[in-house]
C-alpha cells in the first residue's frame, strides 16, 4: 500500500506569479482549501520578481510594486499562507503531486482535487555557434538578476535578440549607469508603420516603449537594427560576437557578456498536460499563453472559476476580456519586431553549432541521424542521438531540436520531443529517499 | 522472411538471417526498442542464475556479446565489468554464499570480500554490508543501442507504425503462415514472431506470457561515484525475491530487485521493481522506496540528482522459462518471446539461433527446454 500523502487539499495552485496567486484568491474565496506553491523564496513571478534578501527594489512605490502588494494584500486576506521553496515536479502515475521541498530537503506528496499550473513563461533562445560559451546568457535571466539584485553585472554587456524586452534590459543597464554595448536587433519597428500605427491603440505600452528608448539613447547604446549575430566566438578571455547588417556587411563586437533574447513562450515543459483520471488540471497565465502580466492576473482568476466548476460537476468556459484584448497588443508587438529577414531559421545553422548544450550534442549529429534511410522517431532521437537527456532533460533544447526535425524532414508527422513524465526538474535523491529512510529507522 | 517486433530479439534475428543471405522484412506496431528493450537495464550477466537451462543461455548470451565486441559489431557497446553481489544482513549472506556455491560449481570465477577487504574494493558501500561476491566476466549493453546497431548493420528498414493483427494460412493452401497487418497480408516463407509482450495474442496462446512491469531511476553524471565501483551492485534480496515471486506478490503486488549500475557516462542506473501490471507509469512510492534502499547500500548516492526515471515491461511466462522454437504444427512459424529480465542479454544469441532454426541447422544452445509446445495450445485462429 501507497504511504499517505503528505498534504491533501482541494486544489494546488503552482506558481506564485501574477496568475497563481490570483487563481490561490479566487479559489480560496470559492470556499476551497488551497495550497499555492513557489519554487524561489518569494511569491512575485518573473514581473513582479521581488529583490533578494537585503538589496533594495529598484522602483518602490511604482505602479508595479502597488499592483503587486494589492495582490498579495488580496491573498492574505483569503488566508493563503504559500509555500515558498517549493518546486513541483509533477503529478506521479497514482495521481499524487510532487513537490520538492528545497528547505526541507525531502520530497512532499500531494493529494488534490485539482491542480492550477501558472508557471509563467520561459524565454526562447535560438541556437547559434558560440552560443554554449561561459558568458553567453538570456538577456531575460539577467533581467531578473538585475530585479533581484538592484546591481548591473560586472564586465560589458552586448545584448541580441529580437523583441521589446531587448530594449527593456538596455534601459535598466542604463538607469544602473552601466549601459550595454548595444543592442542587435533583427526586427525593425521603424520601418514597419502599420503596426506602429496599431501600437497607438495602446498609449500605456508606448509611453513605456519611448521611456525605455529615451533612456537607452542617453546612454549612448546604440540600436542596430535589422541585424542577426551569426557567431560568438571567445578571444583573449572576452567575447567575439560577428554581427551581420541587412546589407550582409558584418562586423565584430567585444564584450564581456552575450544576452539572448528571441521573445517568450508558454513554460509547459514537463507538467501534467490534462485532466487525467479525475484530476482537474489546468494551466494559466503566461505558461498557457504568454500575454504578459495584466492577462496573466485575469487568466489566473479565470483558471479558478474553471476549476470550481468543473469540481462541482459543471461545464465550464475561461472567460476574461483582458486575455482577448492582450492578444491584440501581442499581434501587434510581433509585426512590429517581424525580422527583417528571413536567415533561414535553424535549419542554416552550420553543423557545429550545439544544439543540446548539456551533452554538447549538434546540427550536424542531428542531420546526419535525420538523413539517414530509416526515418527514427523521436524516441531514438533522444535514446540514440542523446538529444534532450542531459540535466535539463529537453527543457532547454526540446523545441530546437523539435523544429529543425520539421525543417530537414518537411513530409514527416510532428514528433513530440517533451515529456510530461515527473520529475519536471532534477531532484537529490536524499529528498526523494528521505521519508522511507525515516520510516526504516 | 518476415519478422515481427522490432527489440532486441526481432532485431537480433533480423540481423543474423540477413547475414545469411535471407531477404528480411522487419515489421513493428511502433519504432525499434519502443517496448521492453528500450526502457531496461542491460545487465549482461550471469550471477543471479540458478544452475540450469538460464544458466546455460547466459553464459553463451555473454560469450556471444564478447565475440561480436571483438568483431567491431558491438564495438563500444558492451562494457565488460564484474556484478558485485551484496548482503546487508545475516539472513542475505547465507543466501548469498549458498548461491555463490552454486555459481562456482558452474565453474564461474567468484570473489569474495569481507571486512575490510571489502571496504577497500567498495569504498561507497554502508558498512553494515556484510560479504560482497563478485562475479567476473560479465557485462553491460544498452538495449536501444544494440537495436540500432544491428538493424543498422542488417541493412533493413524497418517498417514503423505497422501492427501485426493476426496470423493465418497462406492462400496457396501450402500450410505456410501469413501476417495480416493493418497495410494488407504480408506472406514468408517464414514467420518469426518476437513481439515481446504482443507475441502471445498473435500466437493464440493468451495465457502464456504476462507482463511484468519495472521501474527504473537515472541520475545526473558522477564519473568520480561512479568510477568507485568495480561493476554493478547487486543487492541480495534481488535472489530472495526471486525465490519469493508468488508469495510476496500478494501483499503489494511488487516486489524490489535493487541493482545499482554504474553507466559508461558517469551516471547511475538505479532499478528495479517487479509488478504484475502493463503500465509505463511512475509513482512516487516505488522509485522512494527503490531510492531508499539505494542510498543504505551505498550512502553517497544520496547527493546525486535523479534526471529521469522510467518504467518498462517485462514479459514473463509460467515457468520462468522463454518461449523459442517452432509452433508445433507450423514449419514456418517461429516464435521467440518471454525473455523476462535477460533479454539483453539473450537477445543477440536467441537471433542467432533462430537464424540456425530457419536456415535448417541445428542450433548451437539447447532450445528443448524453451520449447513453445510445453503449454497447451490453442489453435491458430485463421
Ligand atoms: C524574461 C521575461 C521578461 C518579461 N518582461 C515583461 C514585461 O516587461 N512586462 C510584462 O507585462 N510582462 C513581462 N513578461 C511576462 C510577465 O512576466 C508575465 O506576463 C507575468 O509575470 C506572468 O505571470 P504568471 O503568473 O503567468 O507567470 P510568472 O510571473 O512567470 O510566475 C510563474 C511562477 O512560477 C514559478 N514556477 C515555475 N516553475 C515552477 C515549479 N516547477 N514549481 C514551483 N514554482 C514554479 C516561478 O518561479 C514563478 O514565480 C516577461 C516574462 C519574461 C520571462
Ligand atoms: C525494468 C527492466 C529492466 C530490465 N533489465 C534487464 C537487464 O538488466 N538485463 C537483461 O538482459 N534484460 C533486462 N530486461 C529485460 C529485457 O528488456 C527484455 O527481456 C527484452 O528487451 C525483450 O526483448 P524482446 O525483443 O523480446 O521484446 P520487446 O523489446 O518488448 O520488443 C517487442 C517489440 O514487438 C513489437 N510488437 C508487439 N506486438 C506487435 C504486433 N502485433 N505487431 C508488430 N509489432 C509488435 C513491440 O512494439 C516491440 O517493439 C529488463 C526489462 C525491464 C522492463
């Protein structure tokens, strides 16, 4: 016989983003006993990311910090009390979730009713050549670092990507009078008058757009737009980014550290996908669809009202405006920063380029598996070609490697590379072995 | 000639009658090792083995894989390291010496290590464990990389995603055995049906092959652990659960066989349960407990992550004992199906044998005793 679970509730909010502790709000308010996990020390998500012990917020008293303590005040008002260092690792096959209790070094079990998953986004970097190099980071990541730490990180930074948030990191740098390099840019929202005009529509988000502008030109960053980095390279301890205009004239820039950014995308890596066996699962916020925070609050009270009435029995629709109306500004946002170019996606990548970076797995190993006479799948894919079975186990590389498989093998079916097998992260054995341990002694 | 499932057996098979000249068509319900021999552990070994006709199979099983390393077939897929048979307990080392008698009466070149003898060939075990055997000349292959290679160096593709839903007689009236598949009647001159746990149902013999799921924990790499042990560690409840396959069964429908095996990458595969279930599932309270028993044997495993865990399924017969041969009263049918928890290992040698069947020869491994005529069978639905 199973051993009791460790905690029963009615519902397991994950996430204690803008989604999660609205939906841990709304269902507490429904009369449900609820537990609303986060796997970093504090409640806050990747927007409202609160600073790390003992450094102070970059912009207290901003709109941002009132919107989040009117949150947290809603949440403490409805009796939550979350659960901080708490990562899920996924529902196991008798439909217990799984929690890793970091502090508490031991695995947690779960017996819920239902489970809210609003794990946010996660951003999407695209391979290049150098990119596996110490030094090279997501320019989201450094965001947060910045967010958590109030400090610019040592050394110069080049930021490259596509999108608002590339802009977003440049003027941060700058308010902490460290500005970037520059910023490489394949999209070119001045050319693109359509969309800017659409942009109109939403005067909150350009205010923001020509502060962060304003800000990054003061400091001299420099927009290279219509631009793409084809190589990093590593010289004399620095970094060699070769960047190439849309003319195709390149040219090379130094700098200390590499941020990447190629937009955000739903994290769904490794959770439940469904409802299964009577467990109500759902996703909300950005890892349903990454529509940014105001969307993310809306979807997570959404998610709640779906989930108390499919555990009563009824049918149930999400329904919330602010989804429909932030898809719109995300439209616009995308035909804004559409490339300038098409650089022929993965599929030009040399073959040297890595493309699973915890094996060092590359391009070139995938193709030459891909050419061959027998069409492998993806099983073989990840037990032969060893993508995807590192420590991230496809987190990181999953849809890379997904999305050059559809570019060499057009006429095959799609073949799902990620997984929904716990655990969702690695996990220390001590915490997975701890509770028979105790009960042997 | 048309064989059915493409794991290691089918594979194996495919290969050897190719060799041999024979046009081959490998048909499979999914991809190549989708089933038990791409979700195993791949113990090429001997020491859990009884005196007798399994004891006999292995043996050859690991000389075969020896020979075709040599050859350069499984060039750098067959990691040669001794099995390091552990007792915790009084109980287990009576058990242990019992077996290992019996193992050096085959002949088998044995070890044994007791205090501190035994702390310095296994410095990362607990030190309650009390006599540690160790069993030379055996080794490791990772199933799905043996499917590969073989079905790589037959020159076959294989036909994916085509299910065999039936057996029947050829139309000619020639009493030879057709394939239905869902693309149409497949005819051979012969059938060979290795479709692991499918096999059964394809044969009309339902009841003689039940699935036997394992689950089994990788870690994250640890090449210093790793390189710590001298082979694998074979916990001995693994024998007396072995003995005990109906009695404990009972109580919680598993059973725990703990072996810890170092891989060629620095990482620890950690399995294995034993349920009378067909799933692919995970659950917390088996790989816990697996874990827990892990970590008493050897207390640093205990800071390793676990990347991954899985499950496959065994398929296990009556007696113990695979099924191979012909179908009595089918010239041209062959079946090879049953391997529990050695085909890994007996796969490569079943495939040659079964090429030796076909081709007319006689087979180098006494078939007798796994003959497919032992249970009552019924006829071939058409
Ligand atoms: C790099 C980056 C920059 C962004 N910049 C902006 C911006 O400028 N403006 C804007 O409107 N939006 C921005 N967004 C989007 C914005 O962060 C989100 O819209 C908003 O935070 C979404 O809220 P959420 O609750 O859905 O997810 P999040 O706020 O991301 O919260 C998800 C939470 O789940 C936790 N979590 C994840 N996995 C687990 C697990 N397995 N177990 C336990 N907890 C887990 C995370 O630690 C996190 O706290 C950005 C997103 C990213 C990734
Ligand atoms: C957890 C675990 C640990 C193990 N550890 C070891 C070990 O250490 N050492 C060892 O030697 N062995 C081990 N084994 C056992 C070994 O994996 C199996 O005995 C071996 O893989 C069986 O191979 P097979 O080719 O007979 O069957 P399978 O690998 O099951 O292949 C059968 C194939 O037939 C296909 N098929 C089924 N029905 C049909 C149909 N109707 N039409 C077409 N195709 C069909 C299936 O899709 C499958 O691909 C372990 C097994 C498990 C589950």
């Amino acid at each position: 016989m199973d051993r009791p679970a460790d905690i029963v509730c009615d519902a397991l909010v994950v996430g204690g983003g803008a989604a999660g502790v609205a939906a841990a709000v709304e269902l507490c308010r429904a009369g449900l006993n609820v537990e609303l996990v986060e796997q970093r020390p504090a409640l806050g998500g990747a927007y409202y990311r609160q600073p790390a012990g003992g450094a102070t917020a970059t912009r207290p008293g901003s709109r941002r910090a009132r919107q989040w303590s009117r949150l947290l005040d809603e949440l403490r008002g409805a009796g939550v009390t979350p659960r901080e260092c708490h990562v899920f690792l996924g529902v196991d096959t008798h439909g217990l979730a799984l929690l890793d209790d970091r502090k508490g070094g031991r695995v947690r079990t779960v017996r819920t009713r239902a489970v809210i998953v609003a794990v946010g986004a996660v951003e999407r970097v695209l391979p290049r050549p150098g990119w596996q190099l110490e030094g090279v980071v997501t320019a989201g990541g450094l965001q947060m670092l910045i967010k958590e730490s109030g400090e610019a990180p040592t050394g110069s930074v080049l930021i490259v990507g596509n999108g608002p948030l590339t802009v977003a990191l440049a003027a941060d740098l700058a308010r902490l009078g460290r500005p970037a390099v520059a910023v490489i840019e394949a999209g070119d929202p001045m050319t693109r008058p359509s969309a800017a005009l659409r942009m109109a529509a939403f005067p909150g988000l350009v205010a923001e757009a020509a502060a962060d502008l304003t800000r990054m030109h003061a400091a001299g960053t420099p927009w290279l737009r219509g631009s793409r980095l084809t190589t990093i390279t590593r010289e004399d301890g620095r970094l060699l980014a070769s960047i190439e205009d849309r003319n195709g004239a390149s040219r090379q820039i130094r700098a200390d550290i590499v941020a990447l950014h190629d937009g955000i995308r739903p994290n769904h890596f490794g959770l439940p996908p469904t409802t299964r066996d009577g467990l109500v699962v759902l996703h909300a916020g950005d890892c349903r669809e990454a529509l940014g925070v105001s969307s993310a609050e809306a979807d997570g009270r959404a998610a709640a009202r779906e989930a108390v009435a499919l555990l009563s029995g009824a049918a149930a629709q999400r329904h919330a405006p602010e989804v429909t109306r932030q898809r719109r500004v995300q439209a616009v946002l995308a035909s804004l920063f559409r490339p300038i170019r098409d650089d022929g996606g993965l599929a030009a990548l040399p073959d040297e380029t890595v493309l699973c970076r915890c094996e060092g797995r590359t391009v070139g190993q995938l193709r030459a598996m891909l050419t061959e006479p027998d069409p492998v799948g993806a099983r073989e894919i990840k037990l032969n070609g060893r993508f995807g079975m590192g420590p991230c186990q496809g987190r990181f590389c999953a849809d890379n490697v997904q999305a050059l498989v559809s570019a060499v093998r057009p006429a095959s079916q799609t073949v799902p590379l990620s997984r929904d097998r716990w655990p969702a992260r690695p996990v220390l054995i001590s915490a997975l072995a701890a509770e028979e341990e105790a009960r042997e002694e | 000639m048309v064989v059915v499932g493409a794991g290691i057996v089918g594979a194996a098979t495919c290969y050897f009658l190719s060799k041999r000249g024979f046009r081959v068509r490998l048909i499979e319900a999914a991809a190549p090792a989708a089933a038990a021999s791409g979700a195993a552990d791949g113990a090429v070994s001997v020491a859990s083995k009884r005196p007798g006709p399994m004891m006999t199979a292995a043996l050859a099983g690991i000389a075969l894989y020896r020979q075709l390393e040599q050859d350069g077939l499984f060039a750098g897929l067959f990691k040669s390291r001794p099995t390091v048979m552990v007792a915790e307990n009084e109980k287990e080392a009576e058990r242990l010496v019992e077996h290992a008698a019996a193992l050096a009466s085959e002949g088998m070149g044995l070890r044994y290590f007791e205090g501190g003898a035994l702390r310095r060939h296994l410095p990362g075990v607990a030190p309650h464990v009390r006599l540690a055997v160790e069993v030379g000349e055996e080794g490791h292959a990772i199933g799905y990389e043996i499917v590969r290679r073989l079905i790589a160096a037959s020159g076959v593709t294989v036909e994916r995603g085509v299910a065999v839903t039936g057996l029947g007689p050829k139309d000619d009236g020639s009493g030879a055995t057709a394939v239905r598949t869902a693309l149409g009647v497949v005819e051979a001159d012969h059938v060979v049906i290795a479709a692991g746990g499918g096999s059964a149902a394809l044969l009309g013999l339902p009841h003689a092959t039940q699935p036997r799921k394992g689950q089994l924990v990788v870690t994250e790499r640890s090449p210093a652990l790793a390189a710590s042990l001298p082979g694998s560690l074979m916990s001995c409840r693994y024998l007396l659960s072995k003995d005990a396959i109906r009695v404990a069964s009972a109580e919680t429908g598993r059973r725990f066989g703990l072996v810890i095996d170092p891989l060629r990458t620095g990482q620890f595969l950690i399995g294995s349960t034993r349920e009378e279930r067909d799933d692919t599932g995970n659950d917390h309270d088996a790989v816990s407990r697996l874990l827990a028993s892990a970590v008493k044997l050897m207390p640093a495993l205990a800071r390793l992550r676990v990347i991954r865990v899985f499950a496959g399924v065994r398929t296990a017969t009556r007696d113990g004992l695979p099924i191979v041969g012909r179908m009595p009263g089918f010239e041209n049918l062959l079946v090879a199906t049953g391997f529990e928890g050695d085909g890994i290992c007996l796969g490569p040698l079943i495939g040659r044998e079964i090429a030796r069947m076909v081709a007319g020869e006689t087979t180098e491994l006494d078939l007798t005793p796994f003959a497919p005529g032992r249970f009552e069978l019924r006829s071939l639905v058409a």
